[in-house]
C-alpha cells in the first residue's frame, strides 16, 4: 500500500515527483500521481494546480484505473485554477532577416501557435494557391512549363479542395525536376495512385479521372510571404528547421504540438475528467507517403477496393471506397463505462479531439472545443453514450470535411443541447445505428468551405422500427452556407427515422425527400421551414410528410418556443 492514505492527491508543474502528492508537496507530473492513485483504495481525486502540464508521452489508463476523478483545483468554485494538459513543446529561435528561425531536431508538427497578448494564437502554414504555369496531369504527377524554385520540396503538400463537394484530400510531393523548357512534380506514392483509383465521377457530363489541380500548396519556405505564417523544413534528417514570419512589432513565443495522443483511456471504469484543458497535440499521417484521402465525414481512404455508385441512372456516378479508416482523436476512450467529460475544453489539436469507441454510459458534458483540425466528438460503437451542453466551434481547421459531432454504429446514443457553430461541413453527422437521439440542438454557420452536407446529417438504417429507431426532435438550423446544401439532412437510405419540430431556416435547401437509395420509413412532421423541402412536392413512398409548415416571413415569431428550448443549457455569452 501506497504510504499516503488520503484519497486527494495534487500535481504543480513547479511540484516534485519525489514528494508525497499533498498539497503543500506536490507531486510534478500527472502520470506519477496516477501511479501513486493505484496505490490507494476507494475514490480518488487527482488536483492539479495552475499551470501548463507537459506530456512527455501519452497519459495511460487502463482497466486498473476506477473510481479516479482528475479536476483541476477548485472545480465548481470561483478559485478555480487554470490547468492544461498539454503534448506542446515552446521552441526557442532567433530572428535573421525578419524570419524567426529554430533548428528543431527530429521534431515533426502540421500545427504551431504563437503567443500573442498572452493568448495563443493558430498560425497557417504558408502556402499558394496555384501550381504556376500552365500546368497539367501526368502518370505520376504533374508537368509545368513555370520554373519551380522551391527550397525543400520533399516537405511540399498539394490540397484537393472539392475532388468531390463533400471531399477535401492532401498528397506530398516527393521530388521536382527539371528538363531546361519544362518541371515535373512527382507525387507521393502510394498516395497519388489510390487518389486517381477512389476520385472518379461524372456529373452533369462532366467526368473526371483522378485528382485534377491541386487548389492550394503549402509547406516550403519560398511560399513565406505572408505575416503570421509557418513552415517546416524536414530536409536534414536531425535538424529540422522551423521558419515562422512574425506579424508587424510581434517577439513571438512559439508552442509546436510534439504529441499525436495526450489521454488514452482503455477499458477504464468510473473516470471523471473536470475542468480541464487538453491542448497542443498533432497528427503527423497527412505527411507522410499515404497522405490524406478524404472522402466523407471523417473517413479516409487507405488503400483497398472501391466501388462505383450511381447517384442518378445514367447521369451521374462517383467511385468510393469499400472500407475507409477513421481520423484519429488526441484524446481516446475505448471501451469500459461511465467514463465522463465535465466542463473541460478541447483546443489546438491537430486530429479529432475526443473520440469515444465502444463501452458503455459515456458522458461529455458543459465542455468548449475549438481550434481544432478535425471534429470536436467522435463516437463509434458503445451504448447510451450521451453528448450534452456542449459548445463546438471553428474545428475541421486541416481537415475541411470533418463534423463537429459525428456518430457510428452506435446505440441509444443522445446528443442533446449542443451549440455547434462556424464549421467547414456538417454540424452534426449521424450514421447508421440504432436509437439514435438528436434533441433540441442548434447549429449556425456550418457548411462554410465544402458542399452537399448540412447542418443535420443522417444517413443508413436507424433502426427495426420507429421505437428503436432515430429520433431527431426540436433542433434548430441555421445559416447553412455553401450553395449546395440541405439544412437538416436525411441521406443514403436512411430508415426508421422520425424528424419533428424542428426549425430550420437560412439554407439552400431546408431537406430533401428524395435521395439514392431512397429514404424508408421515415418521418417529417411538425417541422417549420422558411422554404419547403426539395421533393416535397412529390413525396416519396418511402416519406411520410405532415404537418409541417413553410414561413417565408415571421419565422422566428412562430417558434420561438422551440428556438427558446434548443442550444446549450448553461448559461450562453
């Protein structure tokens, strides 16, 4: 048995990992008062103090960790102190010509954030939004008659922004030369060929094989033109070289992410995480020879059969792929039970930031995420995991297809209350399940980058009936941006769904009734709109559709009731 017999245990980063965990000695790092946890019987809570908490590897619990709560100190009162779980590494540079400049070692980061006014700030990576010259396609890459004078062009990323409307990829370069009239760029493989395997499609006659031109092109240090931007030269195995173009009178402090996973959590019981900061974590897989295919939600390519799918016979089809991997989450949960997430905040991750996988009465609750490069919430598999209170906000940073809550294969899984706002696709994303809830949430500002999603998104079986079936009920929608889109969307054979008194306005198109494959059992009732849906003039068999009600004007009059009911529950500033 552990010497100490008290059940609270604190952590300083100013502690001492030899001292007793009190809070007059506290211990330096979280993962020895963890150690020191297992030592203890009954309930344990770990304080930790104000301050950065630096990882220097990922935190691991496992099946011997129960009944653990980890808060920062003061939960729940006006001493609460600020603490952050933190996988960042604060660079040291000097400036030389007006870029500040560090030799990094064999550190590898997409993300940097820069000090400014005590707050740290999302610097982009540099970049252009062109290939120069008259450029085209090749077998291997692509061939332009523009010189291309880039310093190290190994480390050089193309961005496909639209391949597909709901798909944004990214592909390295592996090497540039030159023939004296024309430069070839020779992609990354197998990258490049799976590309030109999965992006095939016609479309209203046009057809397309492969990527075509990339949309944007980061990553080298010839395209630092522009204040408040980054690169990373990998060029010299050791001694990678981080470049950043300090803004006008800015003396930068620099934090890069050096970890891919803060918190894994597996097969733990009755864990509680409170108050707290889980921030500066990367993901390093779009750099390297696979790079990132997206295609859908959070689903990427990874090698392996595609399929051909006919959207509208004859007209239209796109190839897909037959499996697709996930983004991974700096912050993991697979498996066990009750594990919960109360008023945390989630920021500056370069993946998803918490992904939940299997197990069983999961909780994530009153929580802030944002500046994310992925979504907020994941969750796959697992029953009567409940999403609650939750803010969402500027996430799909890198990663432009992602949701901000996405679900999958789960069951009895309720996301209720949320507030998800300013994101690239969807709000909310729901595959196939079974008792899905989507309650009184409110979505504004989502499909801000890419196309055909919605602020709501459906898709696949639900269900065996309409009382195990999904339930998506008294939601609002707001301000659905790209030009294509469908505010509260039910998609690709969605069944056993019942959609009812919701509000949606400010969309291209408030939902859609006819899909492929097409919509079975599925329900639209008592729902206000500011435009009717598309198909609603010929509903399918498929489609009940009544009671629902279509205001161009005094909209928000008519529902203020549902309007008052739906968002977050805490206080709204």
């Amino acid at each position: 048995m552990y010497a100490i017999n008290n059940e609270i245990l604190y952590v300083s980063p100013h502690g001492d990992d030899a001292a007793p965990g009190t809070l007059e000695r506290p211990f330096a790092t979280l993962g020895r008062a963890v150690g020191a946890a297992r030592e203890l019987t009954g309930d344990v809570v770990i304080c930790l103090r104000a301050g950065t908490h630096t990882l220097a590897a990922p935190l691991e619990l496992t099946e011997d960790d129960a009944r653990l709560t980890v808060q920062a100190h003061g939960y729940g009162t006006a001493e609460q102190e600020q603490a952050v779980i933190s996988g960042g590494r604060e660079i040291t540079g000097q400036v030389a010509g007006g870029v500040w400049t560090a030799d990094v070692g064999d550190l590898d980061t997409r993300q940097l954030y820069v000090e400014t006014g005590g707050v740290l700030r999302r610097a982009e990576r540099a970049g252009i939004d062109a290939l120069p010259g008259d450029a085209t396609r090749t077998v291997t890459g692509y061939v332009t008659d523009s010189p291309l004078d880039w310093h190290s062009p190994a480390d050089v990323e193309f961005v496909y922004r639209g391949v597909y409307p709901w798909t944004e990829a990214r592909i390295g370069v592996a090497e540039v030369t030159s023939d004296g009239e024309r430069t070839h760029v020779t992609m990354a493989q197998p990258a490049f060929a799976r590309a030109v395997e999965l992006y095939n499609f016609t479309w209203e006659e046009h057809t397309q094989e492969g990527p075509a031109l990339p949309t944007r092109i980061e990553n080298d240090a010839a395209f630092l033109t522009e204040p408040g931007t980054f690169v990373l030269d990998r060029s010299r195995p050791g001694h990678h070289v981080l470049r950043y173009l300090p803004r006008p009178g800015e003396r930068p402090r620099i934090v890069a992410p050096a970890l891919e996973t803060l918190l894994r959590v597996t097969g733990s019981r009755d864990v509680t995480f409170r108050g707290l900061t889980f921030a500066d974590a990367t993901w390093l897989r779009p750099s390297g020879p696979e790079g990132f295919l997206h295609y859908h939600g959070n689903g990427h390519y990874d090698g392996g059969p595609v399929e051909k799918v006919v959207l509208v016979e004859g007209q239209a089809w796109v190839t897909v792929p037959s499996r697709s991997a996930t983004i991974p989450a700096c912050v993991t949960v697979d498996g066990g039970a009750d594990v919960r997430f109360e008023r945390c905040r989630f920021t500056r991750l370069g993946a998803t930031a918490l992904g939940l996988t299997g197990g069983e009465r999961h909780v994530v609750r009153g929580c802030d995420f944002d500046t994310l490069s992925a979504s907020a919430v994941n969750v796959t598999g697992g029953h009567d995991t409940l999403i609650e209170d939750n803010l969402v906000q500027h996430i799909g940073l890198d990663h432009s297809g992602s949701p901000g809550i996405a679900l999958l294969g789960t069951e009895r899984c309720t996301v209720a209350h949320n507030h998800v706002r300013e994101v690239p696709h969807c709000g909310i994303v729901a595959g196939p399940g079974r008792g899905t809830r989507l309650l009184r949430n409110l979505t504004t500002g989502t499909m801000s980058v890419l196309a055909d999603g919605g602020g709501l998104y459906l898709s696949g079986p639900q269900g065996s009936s309409h009382d195990d079936g999904a339930q998506i009920r008294g939601n609002v929608v707001k301000d659905t941006r790209t030009p294509y889109n469908f505010g509260l969307y039910t998609d690709y054979g969605a069944a056993w769904v019942t959609v009812e008194e919701n509000v949606v306005t400010g969309a291209d198109s408030t939902a859609v009734l006819q899909v492929s494959p097409p919509l079975e059992n599925v329900v639209y009732r008592g729902n206000f709109w500011d435009a009717d849906p598309a198909g609603s003039d010929a509903v399918p068999a498929g489609v009940t559709y009544e009671g629902n009600t279509t205001l161009a004007e005094g909209l928000d009059a008519a529902t203020a009731e549902i309007q008052a009911r739906a968002g977050l529950l805490r206080p709204r500033g």
